[in-house]
C-alpha cells in the first residue's frame, strides 16, 4: 500500500530543483560534501530501524497479535485480502512501491519516479499497541538532463498507537522526518516533525481506510525553504474472488516547501497471496489521473504499482 504521503514526493522535488541555476564548482563540491554527510546519516538511521525491527520480531507480541484489525466477522478469503491491504494490519510489512510519472507539468517529452522502500513493524510498549512505519523514497527527477538524476530522498518515521472504536481501528502518532536526500533536488533539505493519523473499517465486501499526516520543517539546511507538507491518502478495496481484488488509492498531497499540490483518483486491481504458515504476498497496478494540480513538476498521469510483504511475528499468528 502506498504511503508517499508522509514525504516529499518526487513531482514536488523536480519544481525545487527546476528553480535553481546551474551552480559553480565550489557549489557542486559543497553539495558533494553534503551528499556525503547525508549518505552517511542515511547508513546509520537505516541500521538503527533494521536492528530495532529485528528485536521485535523475537518478541512474542502475543497482545498485538491476538488485536487483528479486520474484525472476527469477516472471515475466510475475505479476510486475507483485507489484512493485505490494511495498513496496520498486525505484521512485520515491507512495501516495495513505484510511481511512474509521464511528462510532469513543465517538463513534457520526459519521465520522472518515485520508488518506496517501506518497513512496518507492529509492537506492545508502555501498555500500548503501536505500528511503526519507515519510509525512504528513491527519486528520479525530469528536471536533470544528462547525468546521474537518481538519488535517495528524506527519511521519514512514524508511530502509530492504535485503538479500537466501533468495530474501526483508529490510529495517532508523532512523526519526524531526516534530511537524508542527496541533494536538494531529491528531498526538502529540512528536519521536519509533525503527527500522523489513521483509521481502518473492515467489511466483508472490501475495506474502507484513511491515512494522514502533516509535517513542518524546524531545522536544516538555511538555504532550502521552509515549509510544511499535508497528505490525506483515501483506500477503497473491493474484494473480488480468489484473492483478487479492485482498488483505488490516490494520495493528495499539499506541499508548500515547493508550491506543489496534486489530488489523484486511480481505479487499478491486485492480487493477494497467502502462504502455509501465514506470509502475505499482495501485488497490485493502479493508474492514476489528477482531477486536480498544481506546480511545475506535478503529475497528471502516473502509475503506481507495488508488492506488499506481511510476515507472521510469533506463534498465535503462524496458527491462524
């Protein structure tokens, strides 16, 4: 499932850099030395969340297990496909997303993408049931010509804690996001803190979910503007029969750090998996057109594809 709406995105990138002269040597030798310091930054943040992941997976987090967020009256084929797409569905989760971008406004004839490398994991702390979600994109920009134009962009986590209500799960939580773009093109060159949100209501036809999160720059770069990013990421999911299932889940997006702003709809179609001792594999395809944008290097047309994988945590889900 797509959650490009907790970063900058790499429409919103391209008007940054799309704004700035070609710069001297001893500005490309500062940026090079930035880009350095950014990658290191990025080792070390990526090291700490695969070691925090792996003392998590030991755990037997029998609490968070046994609080499944499709609810018992949904069963059967209809529960798998939902819990593939439920985005804080009780299971260590990586996301291998992709958005590719045709012609963004102001640079026909050429291509930009985003790709997401997510890592999900459910734990029990301070008496509370949370999610934790990281997200590093990888951004092609259109605004490059010649040259290396691929770079990792801003790091972002959050933690969502999670409750129940009516039959939904509700979710809350801080968020902060790293500077760790290799340059300014890629990423917003800012710290940035904010909170995210969520809720989730399973049925039996399908499931119905809403993702937001807002976040506000207050350190980095002097040089890189200041500004905030608001993202609501509306879920339908229609299942279908045999693990297939029809899906739209356009992210809106509102970025002032580069005056972008983008609401899709998509309509697209996946297809969930489940293995013996309860691993989900959820592949999907979903076009997108912007009823609304705004900002050069916004995208009119784009592709989102992906593959989800959910892995069991300890015993009580390998059962299930």
């Amino acid at each position: 499932m797509k959650d490009r709406c907790i970063h900058p995105n790499a429409s919103t990138s391209h008007s940054a850099f799309h704004s700035k002269a070609v710069g001297t040597s001893a500005t490309r030798e500062v940026w090079s030395n930035r880009s350095r310091k950014r990658s290191k930054q990025t080792v070390v943040l990526v090291a700490a969340l695969v070691f925090f992941a792996g003392n998590a997976w030991t755990q037997e987090n029998n609490a968070v297990q046994s609080q499944s967020v499709a609810t018992s009256s949904v069963s059967g084929e209809a529960n798998d496909t939902n819990a593939a797409n439920n985005p804080a569905h009780p299971l260590i989760s990586v996301d291998l997303q992709n958005y590719f971008v045709p012609s963004p406004e102001g640079f026909p004839g050429r291509i930009g993408n985003q790709g997401l490398l997510r890592v999900s994991v459910p734990i029990d702390a301070f008496g509370f049931h949370q999610f934790l979600r990281t997200i590093l994109p990888i951004n092609t920009t259109a605004s490059v010509q010649g040259g290396p134009n691929t770079g990792v962009g801003d790091l972002t986590i959050y933690d969502w804690v999670l409750f129940k209500e009516h039959g939904a799960t509700v979710g809350v939580g801080p968020l902060i996001a790293a500077p760790t773009a290799r340059g300014g093109v890629y990423g917003s060159g800012k710290w940035q803190a904010g909170a995210a949100g969520l809720v989730v209501a399973p049925h039996n036809w399908g499931l119905l979910a809403l993702v937001a999160t807002y976040q506000h720059s207050f350190s980095g770069n002097s040089s890189s503007p200041v500004g905030q990013l608001t993202s609501v990421q509306p879920f339908v999911i229609r299942n279908l029969h045999r693990g297939f299932y029809l899906r739209s889940s356009g992210a809106w997006t509102f970025d002032t750090f580069h005056h972008v702003q983008d609401i899709p709809l998509g309509f697209g179609v996946g297809k969930v998996l489940k293995g013996p001792n309860g691993d989900i594999a959820n592949l999907y395809i979903e076009p997108q057109y912007s009823v609304f944008q705004s900002g050069v290097g916004s995208p009119k047309w784009q592709v989102f594809a992906g593959a989800t994988f959910k892995f069991p945590t300890g015993k009580r889900q390998m059962e299930r």
